[in-house]
C-alpha cells in the first residue's frame, strides 16, 4: 500500500443562482459551515470560486448555440458544468503548487 503525505485542500464553486438547495443560500454562516466539513474531511484549506459569469459565457451560451443536447430533449447541464469546475480546480492547484489532484462526488452523479 503507497500513503501519500499530501496536504488537501477542499474545493467548491458557485455555478447557479442561490435557491433553496444551495449551500451557499445563507452567505457566510452556510460558508463556515462548509469551511468545518472541509477541515473535519482533513483538508488544511477551503477554496471557494464564484464560476457563475464563466460557466455562462464561456460554457452553457456555446453548448445552447450549437444545440447540445441528449436524446434531442435533455440539456446537458452536469457535462456543461464540470469543464468550469475542472479547469477552476486545476488552476487553484498550480496557484497553491500542488502535486496531485483529485475529485470526489457523492456517487449519485452529482456535482
């Protein structure tokens, strides 16, 4: 077994508008809050990036434009929102230097 003594960091981004499912609907209390679960998860750093105006103009207006869409009905909204976070993720680890990168999700294909 290889044990990597890396540290973590916790990343998280804003894509959509704040409604009665997002975390973030509650400002800095609902922000703590996941600042705790990132550090009690072992990571030393919550990283937070608004990708709102990005994930917009650089990723959903292209995917309507050209008409991406499943089974002619289903808009692709997690394949349009993974580039962003992806790309946010990978510069927040050349910012911070790190050697590693990994991505977890809650195993039911969300985000």
């Amino acid at each position: 077994m290889t044990v990597f003594q890396s540290k973590c960091l916790w990343n998280s981004s804003l894509l959509g508008k704040n409604n009665h499912r997002s975390p973030y609907k509650k400002g800095a209390i609902e922000l703590e809050r996941l600042d705790n679960k990132a550090k009690a998860s072992g990571a030393c750093q919550l990283v937070v990036k608004d990708l709102k105006e990005e994930s917009v103009s650089e990723y959903i207006y292209p995917c309507l434009h050209a008409g991406a869409v499943y089974e002619r009905k289903y808009l692709l909204g997690t394949s349009m929102a993974m580039p962003v976070i992806a790309k946010a993720m990978v510069d927040v680890a050349k910012e911070v230097g790190a050697d590693s990168l990994a991505r977890g999700c809650t195993g039911k294909g969300s985000l």
